[in-house]
C-alpha cells in the first residue's frame, strides 16, 4: 500500500502543507506507508510549478479536477481562499479523496453545513486543518487542567493578534472580501475560539458583546498575484474593504467566562496568539511567540518566591514526545529545526553552491580548533586558581 498525496492551493499556507507531507515521515517511528509526493495545484501555473518542484511532488496542475481525477491520489489538501472549499472538497469527496481542509471550513455557516453533511455520507476522512491544538503547550496547559495540576477553570482570556494588515498599501484580495465576520473573526478567531473550548473543556453556549470594526476601508487593486499576506505592485484603483479588521467578543462555556479579542491590525503583531487560563489552583499562558515555552502559576509555595515560572517543552509534553529526532528531556521544542538549517547548509556547499547564493557556512575545521584552544585555555586557567591565560 502507499498514499499519493497532492496539494490544492500553492499560496502561503499551501506550501506549508506541502512541507509537512514531506516532514511527516520522518517524525515518530517509521509505522506509515509509502508516500508519494504527486501534485500540487493552482490556477497560478507558476507558483504551482514552483512550489511542486520546491517540495519534489512529481507535477502540478492547474485545475483542481485533474487532482479529483487521477486515481493514484488519495490524499489532498485544500488550501485555497474560504468561498472555494465547498466546491472543491464536494468534488474530491465524490471521487473518493480523503480531504484536510484549512479553516475555516467554509466562508458561510450554510457552506460548512453542507460540507459536514457530504462529510458524513462519504466512505473517506474528512478533517480540518485547526492546527493550533497540536502546539505541545497549549495541549500541556490543556492535560494540566484535565488531570487536576490547574483545578478547575475559573475564567479565560484570549487574543490573536496579527498585523498582516496594518500597511494600507497592502493589496485587496480575498481575505478582505465578505461580510462582517469573515474577516479577522473568521482567518484567526477561527483559531481562537476551536482553542478555547479544547482548553477549556467545555463548548461554548452563549457569546455577547460582539463588536466589529474595519479600521482600513479600502485598499490599492494589485497588479500581479497576492500570494498569502504579501506585497505586490499596486494601481491607483482602490475597492472597499468589506470585513472586519478587529473583533471582539465574550463567551460563556457552562460557568466559565472568557474574553476574546482578534486583530489584523495589531501592529507589531505578525503572528501574536496568546491565551492564558485561570484556574482554582494557579494559571497557565502560552504565546505563539515563544512556541517552545509555556508559562505556569501555582498557588501555595511561599507568596513572597511564588510567581509564574517558564517550561520548556519537549519530549515530556504532548503531541511531541517521541516524534523529534533529538527526543531528550529538556532539549526544547524547535531545537530539531536548527539541525535541518544546518543540513541545507552543509548541502548547499557539497553541491557546489556559492557562499554569496548559499545560507552562511557551517563553521569550519579551523574554527573548530579555535573553539578548543578556548575551552583548553579554561581548563588551564582552571588548573592555576584562575590564572590569565593568553591565546
Ligand atoms: N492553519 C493556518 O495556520 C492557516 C494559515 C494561513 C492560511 N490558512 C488557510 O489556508 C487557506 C489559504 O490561505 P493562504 O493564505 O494560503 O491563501 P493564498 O491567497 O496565499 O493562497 C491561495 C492560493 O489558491 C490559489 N487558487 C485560487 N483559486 C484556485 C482554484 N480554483 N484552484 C486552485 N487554486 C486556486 C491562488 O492562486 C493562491 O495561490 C485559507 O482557507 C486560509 O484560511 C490557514
């Protein structure tokens, strides 16, 4: 048996899917199947090609249907603008395809109904793509409520907080197309609200104090393709923003209550979740910024020491453990990714690429020795009551 895979949308999230396929593998042991790395599709040929050759799937299309077509893929991921999901993952559902859809499902509750009940009467998985539960710190914030550490939840408060959107010179695209509440709401409170409710452990009964507002209302027609949050050139011609560029909102799940705020405005705020709990024995926060920590309080050490203390994650928290080539306790989350920069250097070098066109070289031999010639010269200095030693 092996899975052929293919990607539909090659923009800023498609390339993440396709990378992670590739990833996949060579996390955890190896209990998969054979993967096969077979298209990659947008209407943008160029970007297709390139994204296709990038990540090594064998081709790439154009139209979607020529994925839903071919046999030899099982596997797809839809990661194209909201207001095309249903069409495609109806397609790919008749033809068999099990489907990873990015959030949110669809860019009308009527929409994501319907997918849910194609969902339902096919024989394939159908799964969305709410990523965020998987960070290993939001799920150790979540098992430390679940197995008591935290107690029970007294309240909750998050935010997601992006500034994708902040320069009024970025150019229109779908993002901004819909209406109120397909905006920030729908591209990160979807994020946000999934989140709070696996965190909390209760869903979500009555929401008040909704607010929206667009603090851009319009913005510059592009002249070439926008690829995810990016910049292209511009005309003179603006169109209306329609959604929103903030939204507010509260939430009651069963006693508890929390506060949600979500922006893509938010200067100097790329990519700025954060959600923090508080719960009868202490608190937990966790900020996208800093992925590989989590923050926890608890009460009853003594309040003049006592404070919030810094975990780092790693191979003792969820999601995580087990899957990371360097699987040590302690040895944080995002350690593994320096190896591979360090790989694709060493690569580029073997390949014969120049330094001026290839990421910064490896250290060399020589620095090396220089490095140890350091550490003797402490062990000498060490052996003399610390004497100065000169290199
Ligand atoms: N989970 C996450 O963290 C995350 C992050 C970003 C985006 N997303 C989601 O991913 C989806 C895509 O977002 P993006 O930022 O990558 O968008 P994007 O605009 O960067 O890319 C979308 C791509 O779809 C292509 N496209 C348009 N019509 C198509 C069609 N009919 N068939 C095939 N391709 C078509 C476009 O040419 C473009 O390259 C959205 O649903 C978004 O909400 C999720």
């Amino acid at each position: 048996m092996s899975i052929g895979i293919a990607v539909i949308g090659a923009g800023m999230a498609g390339k993440a899917h396709a990378a992670a396929y590739r990833v996949a593998p060579t996390l955890y042991q190896p209990t998969l199947p054979e993967l096969r790395f077979v298209s990659v599709g947008d209407v943008n040929a160029p970007l297709a090609e390139a994204t296709a050759n990038r990540y090594g799937f064998d081709r790439h299309d154009t139209d979607w249907r020529a994925i839903a077509e071919d046999p030899d893929i099982h596997v797809v991921s839809v990661v194209i603008a909201n207001s095309l999901h249903l069409e495609v993952v109806k397609g790919l559902l008749d033809a068999g395809k099990h489907v990873l859809c990015e959030k949110p499902l669809a860019d009308t509750l009527e929409s994501a109904r319907e997918m849910a009940r194609l969902a339902r009467e096919a024989s394939s998985i159908t799964r969305v793509g709410l990523t965020y539960r998987r960070q290993p710190g939001i799920a150790a914030i979540k098992n430390w409520i679940d197995d008591g550490t935290l107690g029970r939840v007294l309240h909750y408060s998050g935010r997601y907080w992006c500034d994708y959107g902040c320069n009024p010179n970025g150019p229109i695209s779908w993002r901004y197309k819909g209406p109120m509440g397909s905006g920030a709401l729908a591209d990160v409170g979807s994020h946000l609200t999934y989140l709070s409710e696996f965190v909390v452990g209760q869903n979500i009964q009555t929401v008040s104090g909704g607010a929206f507002m667009t603090a851009i209302t319009e913005r510059p027609v592009p002249l070439g393709a926008v690829v995810g949050h990016g910049m292209t050139e511009i005309s003179d011609e603006r169109e209306p923003v329609e959604n929103d560029d903030y939204a507010t909102y509260t939430a009651l799940f069963g006693d508890v209550r929390g506060s949600f705020e979500v922006s893509r405005v938010a200067a100097g705020y790329p990519n700025g979740l954060n959600i923090e709990v508080f719960c009868e024995n202490g608190a937990a926060s966790f900020h996208q910024d800093t992925p590989s920590q989590v923050r926890l309080y608890l009460h009853g050490d003594d309040p003049g020491t006592n404070g919030y203390r810094t975990v780092n994650l790693g191979s003792d928290h969820p999601y995580v453990a087990g899957g990371m080539a360097m699987d040590v306790s302690g040895v944080g989350f995002g350690q593994n990714e320096g190896f591979a920069y360090q790989a694709r250097a060493f690569l580029e070098e073997v390949a014969g690429i120049p330094e001026a066109e290839s990421l910064p070289r490896n250290a060399s031999f020589d620095d090396g020795v220089h490095n140890m010639e350091i550490l003797a010269a402490v062990a000498e200095s060490a052996a003399n009551n610390g004497k100065t030693v000169h290199l």
